[in-house]
C-alpha cells in the first residue's frame, strides 16, 4: 500500500476529532475526540518515520501516548468534579462565565 | 545497542532543582500532617525558587548546544527568559500563600456539608504547591526547549497543573470549575493541533530539531512545511491568546483564583513567547515568507480586538483578560521583526508585562465585600477616597499597560514598534500606535471611576493584606516604578542577552 494513504488516514482521523470537538456536547466525548487528535498525530509521526527511515517519529510517539495518559488523569478529574457538582457534563450547561 | 545520554548537569540544575521541590512537596503532601504543611510547602517552594534563581546567575554566560542531547539550548535569551520566569513565581507563590482565595477541599461538592466541615476544620489544598512548582519547571523548560517532542512535552508539562490550578477558587466555585473544564478542553486541543503540526515538520525535514528544520529549508515538501507552521502556529497562538484563539481568555481570568490568573496570566506568556521566539528566530526564520504575513496580520487583529473589547467590560479580571489579549498583539510585533533589536524589545516587555500584570491581580484580591472578591467594576466607583495609596497603585499599573510615558509599558511599547519599524513593517506600526489610543481610553476611563466618580454607598472596601501577599505585591510594584523611571539597567542587560544560539 503507498505510504501517502496512511497520511490520508492521519488527516481523516485528526478532522473528524477536530470536527467532534466543536459540535458535540458531551464534555466526555469532546475529549475522546482530542484523545483521537492525538493519535492522528501520532500515525503521521510514525509514517514519517517509516519515509524518513529515522526512528525519531517513532519515538515521539511514545513520549504522545504517556503525555495523553497524563491529560486523562488530569481531564477527566475536572469533568468528575464539574458531574459531581451539577449533575451534568454537558459542556453547554458549563455556562456561567459567559455574560 | 542503546548508548546512556549524557547529560551536563550543570546546566539543567535550575529545571532539576524545581523540578526536585515539586517532587519534594508531593512527599510532604503524603507523610506529614495537615497542621505543618502550608509553611513547609511554601519553604520548599521559596527554596527551590531561590536556589534555581542562583543556578542560574552561575551559568549566565554559558552556552550549549549539547546539555541534554540536542534537546535543549542554553543561550544568553533562553537564561534571560528562565530567570523572568523564577522572579515573577518568586512573587507569585507569595501572593498563592494566602490559601483565603482556595478552596478548602477540592472533591467538596460545592455547598455540601462535607464542605462546610473541610472549612470549618480549616483544611487546605496545599497540593497548590507542588502542582505550581511542576507548572514553573515545565514553562522553564518549554524557552529553551530546541526539538519539537520536548517542546510538546514542556508545553503539556506546564499546562496541566494550571488547568487544575484554575479550578480552585473557594468563591464562586461552579465558576473557578467551568473555568478549568473550559481551559483544559480548549487547552488540550490546541495541543493537538501543536502535535499535528510538528508530525508535517518531522516529515518536511526528516529531523525534529528546531536547527535541522531550519537547515531543511528550500529541501523538502513545501506543502508540509506549510501545514506544519500552520498547525505549530495555531497551538502556540493560544497559548498567548492571540485572536481567533483567544475566547478562552476572559473566561479563565475571571473564573480562576485570583492569584493563579496572575500567575498565569504573566508567566504563561514569558513562557509562551520565550518558545515562539526560539521557534521563529531558529527554526522558521529560513522560511519567513511562508509564515510573516499571516503573523503580521494576527498581530494586528489582535491589537485592535483586544483595545476594542476591552472598552465594553464590566469586570476588571474580564477587562485586564481582554488587555493581555492587546498586549499578546505588541508582543507579536515582536516576533514578526524578526531581528536582534525586536529579541531584546520582547525580553524587556514581558519582564515589565510580566511584573505589572502581577501587581494588578494581587491588588485585585484585596477589594473585597462580605462575599469575597469585588470584580464588578461599576462597585470600584469612588475606590479612591476610601484608600487612596491602592488606588493609585492600580491606576499607575493601568497607565503602565495603556503605556503613558514614565511607565514601564511606554519604553517596552516604544522598543517593540521601533524594531518593527527597523525591520520595514510600517503598517505593525501604525495599528499599534492607533490601538495603543484606543486602550488607553479604556484604561482613563476606570481611572476616573475610581478617583473622580462620587462614591456609592456600598461595602466595598480594601483589606488590610497579609505580610506574605504585602511584600509580593509591594516587589511588584516596586519593580513596575523603576522600569518605568531608570528602565536603561533592565533593556541593556535585555538588549545583552537578545541571543539565540543556532
């Protein structure tokens, strides 16, 4: 398979993230759609790698995956908080600042 | 075979030892008791600040390309810029002390019972301090950072603290945590966004070092590169809330605690800054006509936007939200000059941004009501005659950002647009001057509320600081008159250290 479809695929990938991010609502899903972003990311690194025959995307995305494991940590305490706290994770109803 | 790196600790001592308090302070949080940690947090952190502080003075003339594996570059800009970072957290964990402005416990389901125990047993979230030394390492880290994967890591490294951070206001808190939900997601996804673009510059130059991109120009895919900077561009941008990513700004200033926005709001953009200067100087600079006129033109938008927004608020942390977004705007002119005198200009402001910025948040915990904090701006109204010297210390810091000569903000304002000028974008130049009118509209007009408006009978009034939050705010203020009287000491040593090494 040409290696320009795996980039086709990282950039697919990575719209419908960028694309999840603004329309849907659940805060949850908001992330898992950055979390896709990610990833997106980090197939284009590893393509890269593969054409520029160095192991440096390879490694970048490792360091992604434990970076991303860190944002969950932090990410999903916030939204368990704001749960805890309304009832909700709608990032609709997280609209108190707007005046 | 794998080869051990090595490592020239000497030069990565002041990111170490940081790094080390914060690490300290998470071992405190785990085996001492509730009573003893608030002192021994802030000596840990007071400590490790210093002594980085002092690392720093000690290698001062160094420069490397190699302290840790091509990864970072110690140069004359990146120590100028980590030493700007280490003042201003010096004034800002003091101003943090004060645990009145944080929540008790954070897991309290605001207005539960268990959180009225947690304030009746004056508990307190002395997680703060670790979680702000880890924050301070990480933008350390992200101005000398010379490859993308270590940028990435430090930008990640000093954004996830803060979004925690902003959600710890003890007033108001539904608000401080909308805040934090709404800085992480927008934060994490320009992070996307960064890590997106620096796949395209991996795969436009083979390399992910700042130096080989730039070696790489006129080489590779230009498509690539295009996407690359683009994306690269979008996530930095935020960071320093530059218009159109900037709606999370006002929103974040205004839920997050007091003394966090300020810390934030001045150091984030040293630290911002720091790395999109090293990334424009070093890695992109072979390349500028793909990316100087869109920056040109962020620039001015942003300059107009943040002037012109500013004058409808009604909320001073709204309001100076909105000022930091015009200031991202002068600071831009700096990068798009792309030259020795436009490094040195942005060095100066951002130290005198950075310090101003400071004081005006830590005044800003001081009016208060029965309820906490006063932020609406239509109660400040004849703040003067109640206590004349804060009040005319606010006003000399808004003359400062409206940048009326005498002031730190004027001489900073005047270095940036004469680089501009010098490096032939003319245009940079007039919409600044034109913006810098407009805001400093904005900026008379609470003057004038303040000191020239009858007050209104109402119960607002200026608490008497604690030593801890007095000594920060007085430094800061201190700082902020010099700059503006004798500025030649700060811009020649500014002007002295404008140097990235390629």
């Amino acid at each position: 398979m040409a290696i320009a479809n795996y980039l086709y695929l990282s950039a697919i990938l990575f719209t419908i993230g960028a694309v999840g991010v603004v329309v849907r609502r659940n805060a949850i899903v908001v992330f898992m759609c950055i979390e896709l972003m990610l990833n997106a990311a980090n197939l284009a690194f590893v393509t890269f790698a593969r054409v520029n025959s160095n192991l440096d995307g390879q490694v970048v995305a490792f360091f992604t995956m434990v970076v991303a494991a860190c944002e969950v940590v932090v990410g999903l305490a916030i939204i368990v908080t704001i749960y805890r706290s309304r009832r909700s994770v709608s990032v609709d109803d997280a609209s108190l600042l707007k005046q | 075979m794998l080869i051990a790196p090595s490592l020239t600790y000497s030069l990565l001592a002041p990111i170490l030892i940081v790094l080390a308090g914060a690490l300290i302070g998470v071992l405190v949080e785990a085996f001492l008791g509730k009573t003893h940690r608030p002192a021994i947090q802030l000596t840990i952190s007071i400590g490790s600040l210093l002594l980085a502080l002092q690392q720093l003075w000690q290698i001062r003339d160094s420069s490397s390309l190699t302290a840790a594996v091509n990864s970072v570059t110690i140069d004359k800009a990146g120590i100028f810029l980590q030493a700007t970072i280490v003042l201003l957290s010096l004034a800002a964990v003091l101003l943090i002390a004060d645990q009145e402005n944080f929540v008790a416990q954070a897991s309290a389901i605001p207005g539960s019972i268990e959180e009225r125990s947690a304030l009746e047993q004056k508990n307190q979230q002395t997680e703060i301090f670790p979680l702000f030394l880890f924050a301070v390492a990480g933008m350390m880290l992200f101005t000398i950072a010379s490859d993308l994967i270590t940028l990435f890591v430090a930008l990640e490294v000093f954004s996830l603290p803060l979004y925690l951070l902003a959600g710890l206001s003890r007033r108001r808190r539904l608000l401080s945590q909308e805040a934090a939900l709404k800085y992480f997601l927008l934060g994490a996804y320009s992070s996307a966004f960064f890590l997106f673009g620096s796949a395209f510059l991996y795969g436009y130059s083979g390399t992910i070092s700042l130096s080989g991109i730039s070696a790489a120009a006129g080489n590779g895919n230009d498509i690539f590169l295009l996407i690359g900077i683009i994306f690269v561009s979008v996530g930095l941008l935020f960071k320093i809330s530059a218009v159109p990513f900037h709606s999370w700004t006002p929103d974040v200033y205004q839920g997050a605690p007091t003394p966090i926005t300020g810390f934030m709001a001045a150091c984030t953009k040293v630290a911002a800054f720091g790395a999109i200067l090293r990334i424009f100087y070093v890695g992109f600079a072979q390349s500028q006509t793909q990316w100087r006129p869109i920056i040109t033109v962020i620039a001015i938008i942003t300059m107009l936007f943040g002037s012109l927004v500013a004058i409808a608020q009604r909320d001073v942390k709204r309001m100076l939200a909105y000022s930091s977004i015009a200031h991202a705007g002068f600071l831009l002119s700096g990068v798009v000059a792309l030259n020795k005198d436009g490094l040195a200009a942005s060095l100066f402001y951002l130290f005198a941004y950075g310090f101003a910025t400071l004081a005006a948040f830590g005044i800003i915990t001081l009016i208060r009501d029965s309820t906490g904090e006063v932020t609406d701006l239509n109660r400040w109204v004849g703040l003067g005659r109640k206590s004349p010297l804060v009040s005319a210390a606010f006003a000399f810091l808004l003359l400062s950002f409206a940048g009326i000569p005498l002031t730190a903000g004027f001489v900073g304002k005047f270095a940036i647009f004469s680089a501009a000028y010098k490096s032939g974008n003319i245009s940079l130049v007039v919409v600044g001057v034109l913006a810098s009118a407009i805001a400093a509209f904005f900026y008379i007009r609470v003057i004038i509320m303040i000191f020239f408006t009858d007050p209104v009978n109402n119960s607002v009034s200026v608490i008497i600081p604690s030593i801890k939050s007095k000594v920060s705010i007085v430094a800061s203020m201190i700082i902020s008159i010099a700059l503006g009287i004798a500025p030649s000491l700060v811009l020649t040593t500014a002007s002295n250290f404008a140097n990235f090494v390629k």
